[in-house]
C-alpha cells in the first residue's frame, strides 16, 4: 500500500484543534484515529422571488390587454363576413363587441359605398356578391337567447344578410332580451320581416332599435309581448316606411293610438 504523509503516530486526540473540524476527525480508542467524512447539509427550498422587472419582461404579449375601444377598432376593420364570425368564436365577449358594430360601420362597406359612386363596371361586381339572397333563421324554445341572436346577426353579414327572422316561445327567464333584438337591428338592416311570438323580456327599446336601423321592414307580426306598448309601434311606423303587413296578438299594451300610426 502507498501512501503519503506524516509518518509519526500521535496518542490520542485529534489532529485537529478547530472545533469545526471535529466532525471530520474523530478518536475512538487510545491510540486510533479514524477519519469521518462531514454529513451533507439538509438542502431547504424556499421560493424564489423575482423582481418585477423580471416578471415584465417574462410576461407574454396578449390582445387581451387590448381595451375594449382599440378591439372594436380592429374589428371594424376586418373585411369578410366569415373573418368576423370567426372573431366572434374566440368568446363571448369578442361577440358582444362585434354585436355593437352597425353593418354600415365596417371599413368593407364604406369601401363599397365609395366603388359604387366612381366606377359602374365595379359596382356591378360588387352587387352581385352582396345580392346573393337574404338568409332566414328561426329561433324557438331553449335555442331563442340573446347570445344565439348575436351570433346569428354576426354569421349572416357576411352572406348576404338576414332578410326574415322569427322568434317563437322565447323563455322567461334565459329568453330574447332587448340586447337580443338590438344586436339583430345593428347587424342586419336588411331585415324584412320580423315576427315575435311569445317573447315576454322584449320591450319597446328592442322594438325602436329595430325601427332606427331596419328602414327595409315590410312585414311585422306581434303575439303574446306584453311589454311591447304603442311607444314601439309608432316609432315602426315613423321610419319603416315600406311596411305592409302588421300582426298583433294577444298585446295587451298596444291600443289605438300605436294602430292609428
């Protein structure tokens, strides 16, 4: 065996004097010493904290910082119909914003309006994919809420528009709201015929939202709206001046005075 060091024998005790040291050189008779390797220390774990800087910086960017002006300003600027659907799938909110632009709005129908007053071979083009046909969706029971009219005012836009729309048994509790109607009268001003059946959440606001911005109206039909009053029914008549055909059912708040306008 080979070693290396000090020869000499020491009797008893320890080479070492620090009292640190203790632990790694003991005795254990008279005249052996034995060398004890020092124990690992017990790691603890705490946590880490780190600087807000470094939280900043280790943040991803997201549009959901966005407030809600600047999304609606992206929004208005999208150009199809199927892009702004798709938009609306990503949440609920991104649909109540998109439910808040007029169809007039968007950068895509101010584009038209200006083609259609230079160029008479582009306005042909262009008509020809906005005259494609008016769309017709009917929402009964559980499937009449606010959040499918949103949808459905969205989702139509981009295909020619929604022409007829009719809302049967409407419940009272999760039912067609005026936020429901009034989403429809923003998205769709090509509405032509409406009817309401059993709707009891739809007022005169949802009514006269209707009457501001679907001027196409031709045909009306009212059943079983009790909060449907002559207030709604006048402002219809005031600024839908095509219609020809109104139904009224079972409304106990309508007299003659929304009847003689």
């Amino acid at each position: 065996m080979e070693f290396s060091g000090d020869d000499d024998f020491y009797n008893g005790g320890s080479f070492y004097t620090n009292s640190t040291d203790l632990g790694r050189l003991c005795s254990i008779s008279f005249q052996v010493d034995v060398y004890c390797p020092p124990r690992k220390r017990t790691r603890i774990s705490a946590p880490f904290h780190f600087g807000e800087a470094e939280v900043e910086q280790n943040k991803q960017p997201s549009i959901d910082v966005l407030p809600d002006e600047c999304l609606v300003e992206i929004f208005k600027r999208i150009s199809g119909g199927k892009e702004r659907s798709s938009c609306a799938c990503v949440s609920k909110h991104w649909l109540m914003l998109l439910t808040s632009i007029r169809k007039g709005e968007y950068e895509s129908s101010k584009v038209v309006k200006e083609n259609v007053g230079s160029n008479s071979g582009d306005v042909e083009m262009i008509l020809s994919e906005e005259d494609d046909g008016y769309l017709t969706r009917c929402l009964e029971g559980k499937k009449a809420t606010d959040m499918r009219l949103a949808a459905v005012a969205v989702g139509t836009s981009g295909h020619g528009g929604l022409g007829k729309l009719s809302i049967r048994g409407s419940s009272s509790s999760r039912g067609v709201t005026n936020f429901g109607l009034s989403a429809v009268a923003r998205g769709c001003p090509s509405l032509k015929v409406l009817s309401l059946w059993n709707v009891p959440r739809v007022g005169d606001e949802g009514l006269c939202e209707i009457a501001k911005e679907c001027h196409l109206l031709e045909k009306l039909d009212l059943c079983q709206c009790p909060h449907l009053s002559n207030k709604g029914l006048i402002a219809i008549a005031a600024n839908c001046p095509n219609l020809t055909a109104l139904s009224i059912q079972s409304c106990p708040k309508i007299g003659n005075e929304g009847l003689q306008a």
